[in-house]
C-alpha cells in the first residue's frame, strides 16, 4: 500500500488483506474462466437487481481456508484481525431475502463448481442507513464506496452500449430501432470463491457511464456548464442508487430503465463470451443458462431476442426458441403489489423495439395453443404483465417453497401451468453454512467440528450426527454454553455500538427482516405490550425474562409500517425503564439492520420469530439462518416454515395460527377483526393502552388509526391470530424453564438442518433446470 507497516492504518491493512486475498484467489479465478472456455463448459449466469454477499474478506479467508494464517499473520503484525474486518463496509446492494439469496447461491455455485456470472448493477449509493429519530425511522445515504472496493476489479475494457429510446420502424423483413441514446455499461467483477478456494466464480456488476458524446461542448463552451452536462447526469444516475422497495409496487421509469440496463449488458456479455468461442447461435442453449431472479430481469427474453434477430440474423422463431431454452425463471412472491407491470406507453417510449418483440411473442404463444391460451395476455388494460412475459419464455418457472410452487401453480399461472404442464417446478430456498455457521457462530462451527469431524461444511446432511448427542447432558452443555458465548459477543457489540445493555441470561426472541404488514411486526409488539400488562398484573408469578430484539428496515414510503417501528421504539421508551418490569422484559431494535448485524443476532437467539399472515411469505430464508444456528421457531404454517417444521418435528416447532387456506376463508367473512378483538380480553386490553396514549403521552392520539385499522379491517389477520399466538409464546416459556429439554429441542433442529444448504439448492436447480453439471 506505499505505507511503512509502523505507520499503516486499519484502512490501511485492510486494504492490503484485500488484495493479498485477492491475489491469493487470482490463480483460480483465472483457471476456472479458462476452463470454462477451453472446455466449452455450460455456465450459468445469474441476473440479479439485488446482491447482498455481506462483509468479503472473512468469507474470502474461510473459503480459501487461510482464516487461521491470517488471523496469525495479523498476530505477528501487533494488529488484531478484528479490527481490521470490522471497519468493512457491507455492500448493500439490495433489499433483504431475494438479493441475500442471491449471494448464498453464488457462493454455493463457486463451492460446487458451477461454472457461473452473477450480473447486477453497481449501485454508487445501497440500501439507505437507517437510523431512529424520537423512535421514527430516518433514511441517510450509504457511502459504501469511499475507502474504495479494493477487493473487485474495475474492467473499463470490457464495456457495452445500452440503447434507450427513439423509433422503430418496420420494413418489410427486418426492422430497424434507431435509439435516441446509449449509454454505456462498464463492468466491475468480484471474485466469488468456492469452498476450498479450487473454484472461483465472478459477480459482475454494471456501472452507468455516459457515451463520450453526452457532454454537450457547444453548451459548455457557452458557458452552460450545468445544462451541458445533463444527458451525462441521467446516464449516471442510472446506477447511482438502489431503489429501496421490497415486494411493493414500483412505477418509475427509472426502475426499467435500470433492469434494461443490467439486462442488455448482461445478455450482451453472455453473447459475447459465446461468441469467443463458438459460431453457430444455435447452439447457445448447450453452453449457457440465464436464471431471472424475479421478473426485474425479464426483459432478458425480448432482450436476448432482439439481439439474435436484430444484430445476429438470426429468425424471429429461431430465437425466441432459442431464449426459452436458456432462461429460467425464479417467482419470489404473490403479492399483487409486486407482480411488476410496465404501461404500454412508457415501454413504447424507451424500448419500442422490446414492445414489438413483446407483442410477437404473445401472437405467438396465441397461434401455438390456440384458444387452450385464450386467458394469457401478456399486454392488458395497457399494461406489460412481467410475469406471465418470464413464463412464456423460459422453460423453468420455480416457486421458492412447497407451499408457495403449490400456490403460484394454482393462483397465479393456472392459464400458463396448463398450457404446458411441468414447466413449474418448486426448489426450496437454501443457505450458504459457510457465511451462516462457519463464519457467523465459530463458537458452535468448533463444536459441531469437534464432535462430528470436518467436512460438514460442504456436506450439510452430516449435521445429523450430531442427533445421538443430544442426549449426552455433557454435549448438551457444551452446546449451551456456545448459545453463552454468542450471546455475549452480542453484548459487548451492542454495548460499543449502541450502548444497548443486553441482559444474556434472558431468553433471546428476535424478529429480523424487512418491515412490512404481512410480516406482522405488530403482531409481535402487541403481544409484548400485552406481556407487559400481565407481568404488571402479577408481578409474583415467575416469568421468564425476555429480551425482544427487533431489526429491519422500513420502504421509505411505506407509511403503515413506518408507524409500526414508531410504536416498538415507542413501547420500548416506556417498557424498559419500568422497574417494575425491566429484570424480565426489555425491548431492543438496534438500527440498521444488515447482514453483518444479521451474523451478531442469529447465533446468539433462543427463539426465532417467523410469524407472517399464512400464504404471504414466499419462503424466508432468516427462518433456514436462525435454527441452523440453534434456535427455536415460533411460526405459522408459511413458506419454507411448514418444510423446516417437516425436518427437525412438529414437537421441536411453536406452531400457531390460521393456515393459508383458513386465512382466504376468514377474509371472507365480514367484521372478522371485531369478531376476534371482542373475543380476546388481552387484545382488548392492549389496544385500549395504545389507544389511551400509554406510549405516547405527549400526543395520545398517535396510533388511534393503527388501532382502528385493526378494530375494522385487519388484512393480516392480527386480530385473528392473537390469542393462538399466545399461547404458543406460553409453550416457549414452560419449554425454556427446562433448560435440558430446550438444549435438545434446539440441537435437534440443528442436526435436522441440512436440506436447507443452498448446495443442494443450486445442485437441484443445476440438475432441472440449468443442465449444467459441475466442472470438477
Ligand atoms: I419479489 N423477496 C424479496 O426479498 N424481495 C423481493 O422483491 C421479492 C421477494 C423475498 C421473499 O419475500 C421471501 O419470502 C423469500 O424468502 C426471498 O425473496 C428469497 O426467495
């Protein structure tokens, strides 16, 4: 780093374990780009808006296995490899679970020698900052780029121009698009090091540069320095923030003209590496596979289309036969909200080309199927419908959990599921052990070595031997006492940080994850208030002391959660500072949740709370980190939980509430949020404290519409689950207040985890969907 070594930095040691682990990577990376290309390996290329890999250079130490050296080098050095970690920015370039899966299945692919691309953009500024503000929640830019990203590489050589608006027109045969504009996307890659380090694979992400031309000189030379420089400002913009919503409606032309950017350099880029190689187009489907995560990148089919008919002379048929054997589709929820559609209008303005293509491949599906295809309409009520775009033109559609294939076979494509029946598949979602256990929890990732041997790591079903363990009080205490120690590091974390005072010996119930109404956060604050007022009640009785932890980030706009992170923080204020009731409950919701707070919560949690309206969680992927790591869930019967509950026992499992179909039946029925409120004398009591002002006396009537919502609509089916809630949070206190049985109960769920490593995850989807075995 051109630092004399007494007088380096962190900053300056970090950025020298960057490139020292970068280097060490490099000779594989290269052998893996190269084997791919000599050998004419199929590879897979991953697009995705979202990528949420977490903090680098420990996962890259662990996966080239160099975590001990380091940590000794850093010994020798006089610095603490800690420290020089810690002061890592976690890269966050997406929301939640969708960009977090993302990362886990790229690190599964490199483990697994899958050859493969991640492709996804570059935002300048990630997710907002979160931090509070009289309990609100305030949004503040993230500068994740100003110590650089010295683990990456810049490859201003590799580059492609993006077209963006202006007219097609339709001579007879070929038809000609003259775009108003093209930008230009320059590529940034990241290695991606598989387990062991003999495989390493590439996140490329994109960034928005203007074409040279932009700069308006006669403008500038006028002296107009500003309004010279404006076509240059929107091209940049383009990857200058990540849009921060998750599963709710987006309607801004920037959005698409983001996911056409990442698409056409993406579907660019794959053409390009093909072509290096290769001369026949048609034989594209033997040596790459395109997988959307989610309809963000489903212009990859109008896309890859255009390119082969338009610049390869390729015919129309020809191609989007040829796009519908590459590209698979990942669905990731049925949220109406989120099912993304563009008007007719906006994508005639900015990609009239993709419009037409769009427009032949719905004539098209029409004069294959005849009126079997009367209900698809991939334009309707003047609207591009995404999704049913995706399915037409990929050959796979996956769901992400039994439950949710099941419901998107049923509810949402039951026109396409009949078309052309078995082209929707379910792969369960998966988690990355190295990121989830070795490196997040050693104290437990020792123990499991210890007690099974090595290799667990990359062969996650081994976990069951731990199950004979269970039983031996000694391994059980041993296990207890790695609960012990994850929970204060957590301490000592939250202290330094936040100074938040953790009481360790109190059971730990944490809700993580993105705010939003179906993740019922409220149920979870209501039933705390109401935990309050009993403790209060009968302050003899012996309670079991709980920490609630909170964290997760509200959308900007999203007022009706934005209320909900108000009234924790608020309930908080006065629940914790009651001696009455402190030395057995308190509240916590550190801000700014992010993966690097999600690998300091989840080791050290008792309870695990996954507690969504049934039917609305597409899979989760917090509920696979949490009980991997020992934790007990409360949960209802959604997404991935009812497999989870499958694996470690209904009787290792807290499960309450209505089911998905039970939750479409009470809907129906009218007043069924009065119904359950007046039938419930602990609701009742909670919602008359909100309502009275209790936790928030300076303006009592702060949460009046909160409370009536509930009394009148209650969408989430609050009201309705209440009191099964409860009595499903009793069970976790009579289990906890016998420690040996909760040390079993939890080892059990450890042991019974391995089906959900995203190693068998990507292996399955290599398998159905990709046909691309792995390369060593
Ligand atoms: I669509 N998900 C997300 O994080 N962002 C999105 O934009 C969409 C889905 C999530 C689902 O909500 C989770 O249930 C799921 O576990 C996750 O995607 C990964 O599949």
């Amino acid at each position: 780093m051109g630092v004399e070594p007494s007088r380096a930095q962190l900053l300056d040691w970090r950025l020298a374990l960057a490139h020292t682990l970068r280097e060490q990577a490099t000779d594989s990376w290269l052998d893996s780009a190269r084997r791919t290309r000599e050998d004419g390996l199929k590879s897979v290329n991953y697009l995705s808006m979202e990528f949420l890999p977490g903090r680098l250079l420990e996962d890259a130490a662990i996966n080239l296995r160099l975590r001990d050296s380091v940590s000794a080098s850093f010994d020798d050095l006089g610095v603490n490899f800690a420290d020089v970690v810690a002061g890592e920015p976690d890269p966050a370039l997406g929301n939640g679970g969708l960009g977090r899966l993302a990362a886990c299945y790229l690190e599964s692919m490199a483990t697994l020698a899958c050859p493969a691309h991640g492709y996804g953009l570059r935002y300048e500024r990630g997710l907002f900052r979160q931090h509070f503000e009289d309990g609100r929640q305030v949004e503040r830019p993230d500068e994740w780029l100003t110590s650089g990203d010295p683990f990456s590489l810049s490859r201003p050589a590799t580059a492609y121009a993006v077209p963006f608006g202006g007219e097609v027109s339709d001579d007879d045969g070929g038809t000609a698009w003259r775009p108003e504009t093209r930008l230009v996307a320059a590529a940034h890659d990241t290695p991606v090091i598989g387990y062991g380090g003999g495989w390493v694979n590439t996140l490329r992400l994109w960034s928005a540069l203007p074409a040279a031309d932009l700069l308006d000189l006669d403008r500038f030379s006028a002296g107009d320095f500003f309004g010279a420089a404006e076509t240059e400002t929107w091209a940049r913009t383009l990857s200058r923030v990540l849009y921060p919503t998750d599963t709710t409606d987006l309607g801004r032309r920037l959005r698409l003209s983001q996911e056409h950017f990442l698409t056409s350099a993406s579907v660019q880029d794959v053409l390009h590496r093909f072509l290096e190689t290769q001369q026949d187009l048609r034989r594209l489907p033997e040596h790459a596979a395109i997988q959307m995560n989610d309809t963000h990148p489903a212009l990859a089919g109008p896309e890859l289309i255009r390119l082969l008919v338009d610049e390869h002379g390729v015919g129309f048929d020809t191609a989007a036969d040829l796009a519908v054997q590459v590209l698979g589709y990942t669905n990731h929820t049925l949220l109406p909200e989120a099912l993304e559609m563009w008007p007719v209008d906006l994508m005639r303005h900015l990609l009239p080309r993709h419009l037409q293509i769009i427009e032949r491949l719905d004539q098209r599906v029409h004069a294959v199927h005849g009126s079997a295809a009367d209900d698809v309409h991939l334009i309707e009520h003047g609207q591009v419908k995404m999704g049913e775009l995706a399915v037409v033109t990929s050959h796979r559609v996956n769901g992400v959990s039994a439950l949710h294939t099941d419901l998107v076979r049923r509810n949402l494509f039951p026109h396409l599921e009949a078309l052309t029946p078995g082209r929707i598949l379910n792969v369960t979602n998966g988690i990355t052990p190295r990121r989830w256990l070795a490196l997040a929890n050693p104290a437990l990732a020792d123990l499991v070595t210890e007690t099974i041997g090595p290799g667990w790591e990359t062969d996650l079903d081994r976990l069951r031997e731990l199950e004979p363990h269970a039983e031996d009080p000694n391994f059980l205490e041993a296990f207890g006492r790695t609960k012990h120690l994850a929970k204060h590091r957590l301490a000592t974390w939250l202290d330094e940080e936040h100074g938040i005072e953790l009481p360790v010996e109190a059971l730990l119930d944490v809700q993580v994850k993105r705010l939003h109404e179906y993740k019922r956060q409220l149920l979870n604050i209501l039933w705390t208030v109401s935990r309050w007022q009993r403790i209060k009640a009968d302050p003899g009785a012996d309670w079991v002391p709980r920490v609630k932890i909170f964290g997760g980030k509200a959308a900007p706009s999203y007022t009706a959660v934005k209320d909900i992170i108000r009234l924790i923080n608020d309930v908080g204020a006065v629940i914790n500072s009651d001696p009455e009731t402190r030395e057995r409950l308190r509240i916590i919701y550190p801000p700014n949740y992010n993966v690097t707070m999600a690998e300091k919560l989840i080791p050290a949690a008792d309870l695990s709370e996954q507690i969504s309206t049934a039917g609305m969680e597409a899979s989760g992927t917090g509920n696979m980190k949490f009980a991997l790591n020992g934790a007990l869930t409360i949960g209802t019967l959604d997404g991935a939980n009812v497999e989870i509950r499958e694996e470690v026992g209904a009787e290792n499992f807290f499960l309450f509430g209505l089911t998905a179909d039970e939750v479409l039946a009470r809907r129906e029925q009218p007043g069924h949020a009065r119904a359950a409120i007046e039938q419930s004398q602990p609701l009742q009591d909670v919602l008359q404290a909100i309502a009275e002002g209790t936790f928030s006396p300076e303006e009592p009537a702060r949460y009046s519409g909160l409370v009536d919502h509930l009394w009148n609509s209650d969408w989430f089916l609050v009201a309705s689950d209440f009191d099964a809630y409860n009595s499903s949070q009793e069970l976790v206190d009579m289990s906890y207040r016998d420690p040996l049985r909760w040390q079993r109960m939890a080892v059990t769920n450890v042991a019974r985890m391995g089906s959900f490593s995203s190693d068998r995850a990507v292996r399955h989807y290599m398998r159905e969907i990709w046909n691309v075995p792995p390369a060593q």
